[in-house]
C-alpha cells in the first residue's frame, strides 16, 4: 500500500488569524464569532474543542459557518456547501441524543439573497441531504439537530442514494470510529462534466426552487482516520454520482484519489499538514 505525503500542498500562507493553537500535535488558527467570509487562512477551529480538523479545514473561497458539530464553507451562487467538515469518535456517538424532535430550518445568518429555502425543496423531487449526519453527532440533543440546517446541506436523489448509498457510506464512516481515535470528514459536492455525442465536455445541472438551488451532479467523501499521534493517518475517498444506485453496492467500486476530488471541487484538503505520513486505504 503506497505512502503519501501531504507537504507538497502546504506552500501557502496557512497560520494567520488570531490565535494559533495547538490540538493534537496539529496548529489551527482560532477565529473568534460564527462566521468568517471570505476567508484566506484555512486553519481554523472552533472553541469548541470537536470541531479540530488536522491541517485545518479546505482551502475555498466562500463564508464560513462553524456550528456547534461541523465547519462549512457556503456557497453563495450554488446556495449549498463548497464543503462541510466534521470530526466524529465514540464520544460524539454516544447515544444521548435523537432526531425525532429536529425540524430543518433556513441559515437566517445568511443574506436572502442568497439563502436556501424551505419551500425551494417542496414537490422538488429531491431530499434536502444532509452533509453533517445527524447520526454522527447523537452525543448532544442540540448537535443532532443543529445538522438540519439547510446551509449544511443539498439536493439529494432519495431512493438509491440518500436512504441508499450515501446513507451505507455515512454508516460505514461511523463504523470507524470504532477502530480510529478519531475520524475527520469532509463532504461537498462536485459538479463533474460529462461528454456529448460531439466529444465535447459540458457541466449541466438541475436548479430548484425560486431561490435556483442546484442540484450537484455527483457528492464527495473524503475520510482521514486517526489512530495515534505518532501513527500514520488513513485516507480514504469517495465520488457518488447523483443518481439512484443499485441495493448494496459495493462502495469500493466509488473510491478515487484525493488529487481527483480536489481538481474537480477547486481546493485542497488538510492543507497544514506537515510531512505526516498519509496512507491510501
């Protein structure tokens, strides 16, 4: 199995903010206040200490919203996430918490202008996907629920993938977290072209909504598993198109390099990690 090393990402400026600190042997810079736009840095955390992202979060433009589960980085003309990126172990498994009592709502912190609605969802014939699982954060009533919100989340195909394949990909993450100290994930979505009858290559997608949502045609998953701090860290990825997709699917058959996410999304992944050695899964 071959070694990757992650130094050849990290030549821009990554430690500017604030504060730095130090979480687990990684440096973040700490931003004070829920939302950061436009930003430059990308290494942040949260104060609250289970949102540390080893090497910080993606490099993207677009404004941050960090919540009391997950980090995400918004999408004003795609009014979706460019990326959502949590960190789940056994303790934020817990079972303390349900989503029985969560209902979706709109992100007010964000300008109407550029807001996804509740009502560009209705009769759209897509789910609203959830990007943070509930199902990772079931330590805290308020976490599970603080993962509806509609910033965090984008039009999912229903059957086949978000109650198919995305949701045995999303349980297959928390399986991990039985063997790992700690997995970090980051999900988003991509819009991949496709090729006509002409040859020539096109990105086309679907908008819903009077607010225009669009509708990705593919989601990724990128899944960075801790053992120790003097252990290699794991990687594995994953590219699902939108679509319905048979029953038990072998997920293996999604798996792709991470260069392959990130030319297709546009930003890089854990971009202050040092020459620690990453194994491909």
């Amino acid at each position: 199995m071959p070694f990757w090393r992650l130094s050849s990402l990290l030549k821009s400026n990554a430690f500017k903010g604030s504060a730095v600190c130090s979480v687990a042997g990684f440096f973040f810079t700490q931003y004070n206040g829920s939302t950061v736009a436009n930003h430059q840095a990308p290494d942040i955390t949260s104060q609250k200490k289970n949102l540390s992202i080893p090497g910080g979060v993606p490099v993207s433009g677009g404004a941050l919203r960090i919540s009391q589960s997950y980090v995400l980085s918004y999408n004003a003309e795609h009014r979706v996430p460019n990326w959502v990126c949590e960190r789940i172990n056994k303790d934020t498994l817990t079972q303390n918490a349900t989503r029985k009592p969560c209902k979706f709502f709109e992100d007010k912190t964000i300008d109407e202008l550029f807001r996804s609605r509740l009502s560009d969802y209705r009769n759209s014939g897509f789910d609203r996907g959830h990007l943070a699982a509930a199902g990772n954060h079931s330590y805290d009533q308020d976490a599970v629920c603080s993962t509806f919100n509609l910033a965090s989340m984008g039009p999912q195909v229903s059957k086949g993938f978000n109650s198919g394949a995305w949701l045995r990909l999303e349980e297959y993450t928390r399986s991990l977290a039985s063997t790992y100290k700690n997995v970090y994930v980051c999900s988003g979505p991509l819009y991949i072209p496709h090729k006509r009858d002409d040859g020539t290559e096109w990105i086309s997608y679907q908008v819903i909504g009077e607010n225009k949502v669009s509708v990705p045609t593919h989601y990724f998953k990128v899944i960075l598993c801790e053992s120790g701090r003097s252990e290699p860290l794991l990687l594995e990825c994953y590219v699902l198109a939108n679509k319905k997709h048979p029953n038990k699917v072998d997920l293996r058959q999604y798996k792709v390099p991470l260069g392959y996410i990130e030319k297709m999304a546009g930003f890089r992944f854990f971009p202050g990690l040092r020459d620690r050695e990453v194994i491909m899964k």
